[in-house]
C-alpha cells in the first residue's frame, strides 16, 4: 500500500520535528510493508513575507489529492502577527477541509512524571468542535482607532455542527469506558451553550449504555487538575475545547508530548495531523525540539489510515525509550538532541 502524504512543516521547530518524523515513518513502512510518497509544501510565515499570503488559493486543490496532511508548527509574531499566520493556514484548512472533529488524547508516559502530585494515572480524550463555535470568524470592527470604536466577534453554533460533533463523541466514548463530558458555559451564554445542552440531552437517548455528565468550563478545568482520572471523553466548543486540551497536554509533562488530529471522519478530504507544541520559537534552530509530539501525530494518521499495528508499534517504542528513562530531551529533563531522541525510538520499533 503507498500513502501520499502532504507534508507542512511550518516555522520554528516545525522543520525540525517534522524530517524527525518522516525518518520514523519510513522505518514503519519498511517493517510493516506499506510505502509513502511524501511532498513538501513551503507555507509559513516566511512563504508569507514573499507571497502576501499564508496557503495560496490552488493550495485547497493540491492537498485535496492526499491521503493525510502532517502539519509541523505555524506562526512567528516576531514577524507575522498570530491572527495572520493562524487564520491564513490552519483555520482555513479546517473549514474548507470540514475537519470538524479536533481530537486531543493525553495520558502521561512510561517514566515521565507529571506536574501532579503522586502522578496519577490518567487517559482522556478531548473531542474539540473544530469548524465554527467562537473560531468562525464572524464579526468586525468599527470605528477603528477612535474612542468609539467596537469590536464584535460572533460566535456560530449551528444544530447541525453540534450535533455532529456530539455524535462523534458519544461514538467514542461508547468504544472506551462508556463516560461522557460536556463541556459548555451556558449559565453565562444563554443561547448557543443553552441549545449545545439540548442537543447533548437529545443525543444521549441514543445512547443509554453512555453515561453523560455536563460541566461549566471552569468548574472543568479546577477538576483537570484536581481528580483528571475521573474523565474519559470530554467535548467541548471550539474555544473551549481548544482551551482544555492545552491544559491536559500540560498535565501529561510538557507541550513536547501532545498531538492533534484534525478529522473529516466521512473522508470527503485529507484529514490533518500535528504536534501541538507550536512553533517555539525561543529554541529553533538549536536542535532541541521534543519529537515525541510528531510521533504520538504519526500514530493517530496511521490509525486513521487503517494502519493500526504500525501506530501502536510507534507508541510503544516512544514508551520504551521514556521509560528506560536515558534519553530525554531538555524540556521532559534530560539533554538529548532531537535526532538522538529519534534514533532511539527507531531502535526501539525493532526492540
């Protein structure tokens, strides 16, 4: 089986971490017998500096020929502001690309230790509405610059969306340990988190076998923290989600850990993986960067590409290497490079 795959390493530590990660993929590929043809794409901020533009518009049409899009890191307010370099490539990719389910799980690693008192075990997956909520765009601004001026971002909860999303969820959390969690804020924002919670309550007659619990996202964050075993599934709006899910990657030891999926479960178009680290730019360019974000990435696009032996052999390697605990980069407290990082998780894939 040959994969094409786009490959996007973006700014900063995004082109460092993404070659890291096509020398694991083809190390799977030669064990498990299937191939990928990759090409490079050179959207960044730098693109951007020469182009007026983050993503051109044919763009859309090249990645559309792809099996996955793997996506490095975005952004370099040094040089182009965060609104820009966002809302130029990743937002557009998700909306154009209806990659309306964002999936973030976080459970800590063989021998890392979390920020936690007693390290406790924990394994939750955050399912992020990822096309419209608070991210979709609608609003302006008048009278800028005056005393007078107004700023409205409008946020966008369709029936359709949400229930979609929600679906997703319950479908999920009916695979693992049959919990749910909801996450709106409806006791402040009367209209769309009032209608998400109705949708949560229609959807969950469906699904009886899941039990569904409804949370306020502050009450949610304080309980992350306190007791985050208590959760399996968690969905939330876009902010929210968004929010949430950098708060339980940080649970996990460091933001070098999480990655992202951003899927069209129908595959109507190439579904986007990432590490969700960012760009970083306080260490690019020092050979550094925490790797494991773009292999846990590589894992979930090989799990949804059906390759699901290849994926769980990847995490089990990473696990091995944390766990033996000799080679860790300096943000999980150690000293390793990031290519050393990478060779010992290739000679663990044949350990």
């Amino acid at each position: 089986m040959i994969y094409r795959i786009a490959l996007i390493p973006g700014d900063g530590i995004g082109r460092e971490v993404i070659p890291e990660g096509v020398r694991v993929l083809e190390a799977l590929g030669r064990h498990f017998g299937f191939s990928v043809a990759l090409h490079e794409y050179p959207w960044s901020c730098t693109y951007y500096l020469e182009h007026g533009e983050m993503l051109p518009e044919s763009g859309f049409a090249e990645l559309r020929a792809y099996d996955a899009i793997l996506l490095g890191a975005v952004g370099d307010p040094r040089l182009v502001p965060d609104h820009i370099s966002l809302r130029g490539l990743l937002v557009p990719l998700r909306q154009r690309f209806d990659l309306y389910v964002n999936l973030r799980p976080a459970r800590p690693l063989a021998g890392l230790p979390t920020p936690l008192k007693g390290d406790p075990a924990f394994d939750i997956v955050v399912v992020r509405e990822n096309s419209e909520g608070e991210y979709a765009g609608a609003g302006g601004r008048l009278r800028a610059g005056t005393p007078d001026e107004v700023a409205l971002q409008t946020t966008i909860c369709t029936r359709r969306g949400v229930e979609r999303i929600v679906r997703y969820a319950f479908d999920l959390a009916r695979s693992r340990h049959r919990r749910l969690a909801s996450v709106t804020k409806s006791n402040a924002m009367q209209y769309a988190f009032v209608m998400w919670d109705e949708v949560v309550e229609i959807v969950a007659a469906d699904y009886p076998d899941v039990a569904v619990q409804r949370y306020h996202a502050d009450a949610m964050a304080a309980m992350l923290v306190r007791d985050p075993a208590r959760f399996d599934v968690v969905v939330a709006s876009n902010l929210f989600g968004d929010i949430l899910t950098d708060l339980v990657g940080a649970l996990q030891g460091s933001l070098g850990i999480p990655a992202s999926a951003n899927l069209n479960p129908e595959r109507r178009f190439p579904s986007l993986f990432e590490p969700v680290h960012g760009s970083a730019p306080d260490i690019a360019g020092q050979g550094i960067a925490n790797p494991i974000a773009t292999f846990w990435a590589l894992s979930m696009l090989l799990d949804f590409l059906g390759e699901a032996a290849a994926a769980r052999a990847l995490l089990a390697a990473v696990e091995r290497v944390t766990a033996a605990g000799r080679i860790r980069t300096p943000d999980i407290g150690g000293s390793a490079d990031t290519r050393t990082m990478t060779d010992a998780v290739i000679a663990a894939l044949h350990g």
